[in-house]
C-alpha cells in the first residue's frame, strides 16, 4: 500500500512518466471532440406526424389552403402542404420556439415543390434568414431591398433537405442542400417573427402564388448545459459551472471536472476519505471502478497525479 502524504509530495513536485501517455490520450480526444458535430438542444420540431397544425397561425384568402397532407411526405404519413393559386393566399406562422438570435443556430427542414408554376413565396422567414422561391424553381436568399441570391434551381417532385448553418459573427448563413455546401446569404434583419417564422406567400395570388410541402422541420440551438455563457461545444467542463474555463494542464479537461472526478465520496472536498476510495483499486484494471478518475479503466499513478493535485480542494466552491 503506498503512503498518501509522501506520495502527493512527491506527485505534486513532479511529472510521473505514466502522465505523459494520458496527456497524449487526452489530447487525442480533444482533436477528436473538435472535428465531431457541435452538441446542440432542439428549440423547434414539427414533423407534422399527428395531424395536428393547430399551434401554427394560418392565414387562407380565396382558395388559398395550407392544411396537412398524405399526398408527400418523408416521414409518412403527413407533410404540410401550401397550395396559392390565382387570386388567393395561404401563409402559415409557426409555434413560438426559445431561441437566442444573438447565438448560432442550425434550422433543417424537407422541402418540394410539384411544378414550377411559383412566383416568390417565402420557403423559410425567420428574421434573419429569409429563403423563397422567387420564380419557377429558383431558391434564393432574399438580402432586402429587393436584392436576392441565387442559391439552385430545385428539380419538381423530388425531396430536398434544405439546412441553414447561422453565424453570428460573420452576419451569414450557410445553405446546404442533401448535405452539400450550396452559398452563403447575409443575415437580413427585419422586424418580426424573431421567435417564429413564416412560410408560404404573403400576398394574395396576383403577386405571390405557388405550390409546395414542408416536413420534418428542426431548429437547434448549441446548449449551455452549466449556465457559465459558455456553449458547451466550446466549454471545457459543460456539466459544471466554471465561467473561467481554467485547466492548469491544458488537455482539455477543466479543472472543475478534473476535482469533481476526484471527489470519489461526493462530499465536495478532497481528503482520506476520497483517497481510501482511490486505494482500494490501486492497480486494477476494469471499468467502473470509482478510483479510475480519468476513466481509461486503470487505477494507477495518473488517477493519484490527479488527486494529488486537488488535495484538500473543495471542488464546490465558486
């Protein structure tokens, strides 16, 4: 059994060997964390599978009509299908949804159009991103004052998956079309919809008109889990609140996480009690053992590197 109080003297003054293959491991990781897909929140969803568009604020003048349909659809049964031709109109707002605009945000949708008898109604309208078809088949982004940009010229009766990526700091979205990077648009700020959006014509059929189908919407949101204004993509500790993001050995892995994964008892502070823990796995080899601290399934002299450090550390302190 090795003795703690000469053991973390001596750990703390030094760098075992045993740490230089962890850190390599860690950082390892932590490329690999940074190349997967960013963790997001859903703030919005409507597959439009129930039936069920009563949340939705619809607006139908003349034979304008925007109702679920069986007609088309990706995930069956249902789509929601807009039909405006002639004089008439058929414009549908959804639910309001939470979404911080100031933030980045992924929207995602299906999306077909049966003819190409269109003339400019709006595919997605949110306040910053404003998506028609302006004629024919045409997807554009509509920049305001009558400017657009060409975006593709869509095929009829074929199901596109339309994503609109938002970057805050470049004032831009990007549009991919079956998961293929199609154009950038400049966010356009308007006033309304800015937690809803709009689909659909606006006017009636003289102006605005057209077919089409919507399903499987989804707007999501990179989450705060902790509540430190850190999205937790980018937070080195994303369950626990830690709004300074320190990590005395820069591998990724924050100090709060690094302290409460030693604190084996759950009491908040580092002492014997976390260490008897620690010593009755010493040099196992399994999963889940509670003295494996940096849970690589070894109990060994990396776990006491870092229960040596945070000794006699309260790990709930703010």
């Amino acid at each position: 059994m090795i003795s703690v109080p000469s053991k973390i003297t001596e750990i703390v003054s030094r760098e075992v060997p045993e740490m230089r293959s962890i850190k390599l491991l860690l950082v390892l990781l932590v490329g690999i964390a940074a190349i997967l897909p960013e963790a997001k929140g859903s703030v919005f969803s409507d597959d439009f599978d129930d039936g069920d568009v009563s949340d939705w604020t619809i607006t139908e003048q003349g034979t304008g009509l925007l109702e679920v349909s069986a007609a088309n659809s990706v995930s069956p049964p249902y789509s929601f299908h807009m039909n405006s031709q002639g004089d008439s109109q058929a414009m549908a707002v959804s639910a309001v949804y939470d979404v911080n605009l100031l933030e980045n945000y992924h929207v995602s949708f299906s999306f077909l159009i049966p003819d190409t008898d269109n003339h400019w109604f709006e595919v997605f309208n949110n306040h910053q991103t404003y998506v028609v078809i302006d004629s024919g088949a045409d997807l554009k982004g509509y920049l305001g004052n009558y400017q657009s940009k060409m975006i593709k010229t869509l095929n009829t009766n074929y199901w596109y998956d339309i994503e609109l990526r938002v970057h805050q700091d470049s004032n831009s979205y990007d549009v991919y079309i079956n998961g293929t990077y199609e154009e950038t648009c400049e966010i356009w700020i308007h006033g309304g919809y800015e937690q809803e959006f709009r689909i659909g014509d606006r006017e009636d059929g003289s102006s605005d008109y057209g077919e089409a189908y919507w399903d499987d919407f989804v707007i999501t949101q990179p989450v705060d889990s902790d509540g430190d204004d850190i999205m937790d993509p980018n937070d080195n500790c994303p369950y626990n609140y830690n709004p300074g993001q320190a990590d005395r050995n820069s591998d990724g892995w924050g100090d709060v996480c690094e302290c409460i994964a030693a604190n084996l008892d759950g009491f908040g502070f580092i002492d014997f009690a976390d260490y008897s823990i620690f010593a009755s796995d010493w040099q196992q080899n399994d999963t889940g053992l509670r003295g494996d601290i940096n849970s690589n399934g070894l109990v060994d002299f990396n776990d006491l590197e870092i229960l040596a450090y945070h000794w006699l550390s309260d790990c709930f302190e703010d």
